[in-house]
C-alpha cells in the first residue's frame, strides 16, 4: 500500500445544520470529493469522513461552505 492508498477518518464539527435534508446536503457534497464518504450526525453536528490521505483538510471544508454550512476539524 502507498501513501496515496492509505485512507484516513477526519472528523469535523458541522455548523447550520437544522434537519435530515441538511444531513443528506453535506454527505452528497462531500461524496462528490473523489473517494470521500462521510457519516453526518445531526445530533452532535459532526461528519465522520472517510478520505484518502491525499485529501487535503481546505477540500473538505470547501465542499462542505460551498453547501452552505461551516466545517472545522473537532479536537478529538
């Protein structure tokens, strides 16, 4: 496996959204990131994000301002 296959998890804090729509919006916006999935919870407002680790953080975030919302990573 090379550094361009390892997959990372990212987790990041989610604000702005309010229902199930907003949680779909965010993981399709991220879904169309080349091999990213992501599970968005609204309870605690945090996407877990499956990635390359060739996916920088700003892609991430930027996918997920461009829907709308603001993103940052969580400290834990």
């Amino acid at each position: 496996m090379t550094a361009a296959d390892t997959r990372v998890t990212t987790t990041l804090a989610i604000s702005g959204m309010t229902c199930g729509h907003c949680v779909q919006h965010v993981e399709s916006a991220l879904a169309e990131l080349p091999d990213v999935a992501a599970r968005v919870a609204l309870d605690t407002a945090t996407a877990e994000v499956r990635h390359p680790s060739t996916v920088p953080l700003d892609a991430l975030v930027a996918a997920i301002e461009d829907a709308g919302y603001t993103a940052e990573l969580t400290d834990g």
